[in-house]
C-alpha cells in the first residue's frame, strides 16, 4: 500500500517527545534577554565565537555538561492541556471534543525548540586567545494546518470528506468518491522539523587593544550530524516537501529510496558543515556591542531521503485522535492515495538543504560590577528551510548580581510568532573565588505564561555541571579589585 502521510509529522513528535525541543540559549542567559554580548567560553559557540577573546571569572579553562533548554509554544492547546494531555493516553475525547480541537488546530501555531549540550570545554589565553569545543544537540518544531489536515487528524474517516465507508476484517476504511489532489486539500498547510547533532570547534582573541577600545574576533566551524529533517509546505499550487528521517522514526512509506538506512535506532541520515563568525567590540570597559552570523553552511541528507508530489486524497483507515496524545497516537493518521496516481513520496539519493543562516546584534553596558543591561536582534536570513524562524526577534534585560553567590535576570523578548515573553533566571554558585567557580541554575523563557491559560509558552532551561578554574595569565578585563574585594563578576 503506498502511503500518502501528509500527517506523517506525527510519527516524527513520537521520537521528538522523548527527545524534549530544542533550543540553543544556555541557562544562564536565557532568562536575561540577550545573549550576543553576554556568553564566553564554550557557551558563545553558534552564538558569537568572539566572546572566545575575553574570560567571564579570570579562570583558564570552563567545563560543561548536560545543559539543556525547551521551549513548546501552542496556540490551539491551553497550558494545562500541553503539560497534562500532550503525553497522556488518559483523556478521552468525544464526538464533539473532537471537532473542537480539529478547530483549534486550524491555522494554529504549534512551536516547539530545544538543544542540549552534552559536552563544552574551552581554553582562554591572554595571548593566545580563546578556543572551544562542545557537542550539542539541536531541534526546532513548527507546524500549522489548514481546516482539512486538522480534521483528518482528529476525525479521520468521520470527516465528510470521505463520503463512503466499508469495512474489512472488521476494520473500517473511509473512501471518498470525488478526491480532490492534495495541494487543494491541504493548502495553506506547512511542517517544518529539523533534528541535528554539532561538533562544534571554534576560536576567538583579541584584535585590537587600546585603553578605552578592544576589538575581538571569532570564527567556528562545525560538522553537523543529521538525525531528521522534514518539511511539508502547500501554497497554493506552490509545493514544497521532503524528508530525511532515521530509523528511530519508523516510517515506512511502501516505496523505495536508493538512500535507504537499513537498522533500527537512531542513525545518521545527514552530514554537513556550518560556520559561524562574530566581533565584539568593548569601548571604556564597560560598552559591549556585539556582530555575528551564525549557521552559514548547509546539510545533505543522504539517507531515507524522499521528495514529495501532489497526488490525490482518496483512503483514510483511521477513525481519528481521541486525546491529545499526539506523540502516540499520531501514527494511526495516514492517508492514501487512488491506486492509478503517483506516490506522493519518491526516493531520491540526497537533498541538500540549506541551515537557518541569521545575524544576531547585541549590545550591553556594565554601570557597575553587579549591574548589566543589554539588547539582542536575531534576524533569519534563510526562508522556508528547517530550522528557521519566521521573523525578527529582539530582546532586553538585566543580570544583577546581588551577592557573591548568586546572579539574577531577567528580560523580554519578543517576535519569532510566538509572542512577547518574560524570561527569568537564577544562578547559584556553590564555589567561587580566584581559583575555581562552579556555577548551576534554571531559567524560564516566559514567567507570564505561569499565569496564562492559553498561548503559554511551557519552557525551561537548566545546568547543574558548569565549573571552571584555573587562572588566566596576563592582564585581566574584569572590574577593578578594588571595586568588588569579595567576588569575581562578569568583565565588562
């Protein structure tokens, strides 16, 4: 039988649940705001390897691990919804729940990203410079349907459109008479998914030293380890799809591909390479404006790769979704079509597609050594890739060092299509003084949304692992003694 699946990215939330979403922002600067300006060490890779010039606490060298972010954002689930149903078979849903969420899920926006970081390690000279590794996992979700898809999710062969029913060793298989092809059917509707690991490397010094203006420099460079990709977007007669799954996915669609992945699990089905570039400019120690153009390169999927088509919607051998659990019971949904049309998916050898290329902008000033604010821009360069954001998103806000052992912020961030948030974050540190700091916290990406029932974002950022030690030779950017006699603050 060959498979349709133009809901097939449910199959892909069933491996992505269990994976969290995404995200990039380390913990200690999520909740700030901003970023560009703010991350040295291994944490400024992907963001502005510049930062590699300069130390945050005068120590030599940082470890890290398992830093993690997420960050799901609905439009047609409430909050409560997102924490309690999304991964639970406990609800179930009738006749006319159901034809309600299928509304919900009408041009309704489902966003979801996340990224850990399973390893980090830098090394920062006075002379020398800075250099970093890390490898890190990144994933972005983004998906809207139009009123067909979301009813064939949710209602299945109960949907009009399949105006003819029979049954089957007991099972029941909707039909419809008249099948419209799928670039009517699903117009309007576009999923996007993007799931890669990066072995990132990059450097970063000082270029020019004056008094009152530093200027530092940064590249890095990664391979990019491709684990899903999936992209469906249906623009009127416009059609724009493939996909590059593992096997971890199990999706099978009856037709073959000469870039078949044989196995199970989780398997390579991409390789690529990406660069990132950065300055940062440090005017009377305490200005910070900051350049950077990050994810330049691209990926070729070259295993279970498939393009898509337009075809007919003829069969659909479901009956719907009756819950929320979408990671589960998402599989079940799956049309097909007429028997004398074309597949809708061909196989191919590769597809080389392009990464979510941007410029990030920031800027932060330092009043004293407990006090900073600054600024972000993050603006996408690439259009209708995997990955990508859809618009401009800015941000502002404050890290506040009240004492020797902990750092507060705090922020807003706004665009993206997904709202204005307020972000908050706290870190504590156990260990701090000239020798060695040991750093831990957690971030949330939107406080307001603890008090929202709809259109929350559900997010939070954590590390528990981050020490570093050693001290840098030469001189030093951070603050004056004499003005902080009891602790090591952020320089600048």
């Amino acid at each position: 039988m060959r498979k349709q699946t133009i809901l097939t990215f449910m199959l892909l939330l069933a491996g992505f649940s269990a994976f969290s979403q995404l995200e990039i922002s380390s913990f200690n600067a999520t909740g700030g705001g901003y970023s560009t300006t703010f991350l040295t060490d291994y944490q400024c890779l992907g963001i502005n390897p510049a930062n590699l010039g300069w130390t945050w606490d005068d120590h030599r060298f940082n470890i890290g691990f398992l830093e993690t972010g997420m960050s799901i954002y609905s439009e047609p689930l409430t909050k409560k919804q997102v924490l309690n149903d999304l991964f639970s078979n406990e609800d179930h849903l009738t006749m006319a729940e159901r034809q309600q969420a299928a509304k919900d899920f009408t041009n309704s926006l489902l966003w979801a990203q996340a990224a850990i970081t399973w390893f980090g390690f830098s090394f920062q000279h006075e002379k020398a410079g800075g250099f970093a590794i890390s490898i890190r996992d990144r994933a972005l979700w983004n998906t809207v349907l139009n009123d067909k898809a979301a009813d064939f999710l949710f209602l299945g062969y109960n949907d009009p459109y399949f105006d003819s029913l029979s049954v089957s060793t007991g099972d029941t298989i909707g039909y419809s008479t008249n099948p419209r092809w799928a670039n009517d059917v699903y117009n309007g509707s576009y999923l996007h998914f993007l799931w890669y690991r990066e072995y990132n490397f990059g450097y970063g010094r000082i270029i020019i030293d004056k008094e009152n203006f530093k200027w530092y420099g940064g590249i890095g460079i990664k391979y990019l380890a491709g684990y899903g990709s999936y992209q469906y977007i249906q623009k009127g007669t416009d059609l724009k799809a493939y996909t590059a799954l593992s096997p971890l996915f199990d999706v099978d669609y009856d037709t073959p591909t000469p870039s078949q992945v044989s196995g199970n699990g989780l398997k390579r089905v991409g390789d690529g390479i990406g660069f990132d570039i950065g300055f940062t400019f440090l005017i009377k120690e305490k200005l910070k404006i900051a350049l950077a153009l990050n994810d330049i390169g691209f990926i070729n999927w070259n295993g279970n790769v498939y393009n898509g088509n337009n075809t007919s919607v003829w069969k659909i051998e479901t009956s719907g979704m009756s819950n929320y659990n979408i990671f589960e019971q998402g599989e079940l949904i799956q049309t097909d079509n007429a028997p004398n049309d074309p597949n809708l998916w061909t196989g191919v050898e590769k597809k080389k597609v392009n990464l979510p290329m941007h410029f990030r902008g920031g800027a932060s000033f330092r009043f004293n050594p407990k006090i900073e604010i600054g600024g972000d821009i993050y603006v996408p360069l690439e259009k209708n890739v995997p990955g990508t954001y859809e618009k401009i998103i800015g941000g502002i806000g404050c890290h506040y060092d009240p004492a020797k052992w902990v750092q507060l912020s705090m922020g807003v961030v706004s665009g993206g299509k997904v709202g204005t948030n307020l972000p908050f974050g706290v870190s504590f540190f156990p260990v701090r003084n000239e020798n060695s700091t040991w750093q831990l916290g957690f971030a949330l990406r939107d406080m307001i949304s603890l008090f929202k029932k709809n259109d929350a974002t559900v997010s939070g950022a954590f590390g528990f692992i981050r020490v570093s030690f050693g001290n840098k030779s030469g001189k030093s950017q951070a603050p004056p003694k004499e003005e902080t006699p009891v602790e090591t603050t952020r320089e600048g």
